[in-house]
C-alpha cells in the first residue's frame, strides 16, 4: 500500500506587471531566486485580465499571494488594476512602482489600499525586503 506524503508547501505566488522589458527580466530574476513562483505580465491589460480570472472572481486561476505593478502602463494603470483588485474582492498585497510618482499618486495609491509604493530605479535589495515584510 502507498502512503500519501504530505503536500509539499507551494512558494507564495507574486503577479509582476511591468512594460518594460528589461527591467520585467530583472525583477523576476531577482525574485525567483528568492524563492517566489513569478507570473510575468507585460501590462495593465494582461494584470487587469489575470485578476478577472482569479477565482475570487469566479475564474480558473489562484488568486495571487501579492501583486507588484508599474503604475504607468499601457491599457491599465497600476492603479486602475489595485481598484479593480480591491472592488473584486482580491486581497493580497500590493506593492506600486513608478519612476514619475508625485504626491497626488502616492495618497491615491494608499488610499486605494496599496501596501508600499517604491520608486524606480528599484533598490532590488529593498524590494526584497518590502515583498518579505507584506506578505502574509
């Protein structure tokens, strides 16, 4: 008779939405290698879309254990998705990047609920520490 082992725990789950290319690359690597299961996504459009498919939502697809989004993409902006994300029902955390961030966005984006809002370029070392701190 087979025993059944234990499931194994699965690494937390991060939604990485960033239209530049490189910078996408750079910000999986980094985060892959600490250890976190990383769905790249090139812009709002496809960040707006995974959310409409989490079955928080009633889709298919597990629901992200944290969401890092550029705030200036095309199709959606970061913002627009952390609304969608919020009014959906999807509560994990969200991290913001942005290079052209002013006050107006940063009290928009905390007001809407984001976790933490980095500036660009990205201090890899302090993304990985903020990603750390929020998640669950």
């Amino acid at each position: 008779m087979m025993s059944l082992l234990p499931s194994e725990p699965r690494p937390p789950r991060i939604l990485l939405a960033e239209d530049d290319d490189e910078m996408r690359s750079l910000l999986t690597l980094t985060l892959a290698r600490e250890g976190y299961a990383v769905v790249a996504l090139e812009d709002g459009f496809e960040l707006s879309n995974y959310v409409s498919l989490t079955q928080v939502c009633g889709g298919p697809l597990l629901p992200p254990d944290l969401i890092l989004s550029d705030v200036r993409m095309p199709g959606h902006t970061g913002l627009d998705v952390l609304a969608q994300a919020q009014s959906a029902g999807l509560s994990c955390p969200v991290i913001l990047l942005s290079a052209f961030a002013d006050d107006g966005t940063r009290e928009a984006a905390m007001r809407l609920g984001a976790s933490a809002f980095l500036d660009k370029p990205v201090d890899l070392e302090l993304l990985k520490a903020t990603v750390q701190e929020v998640l669950p």
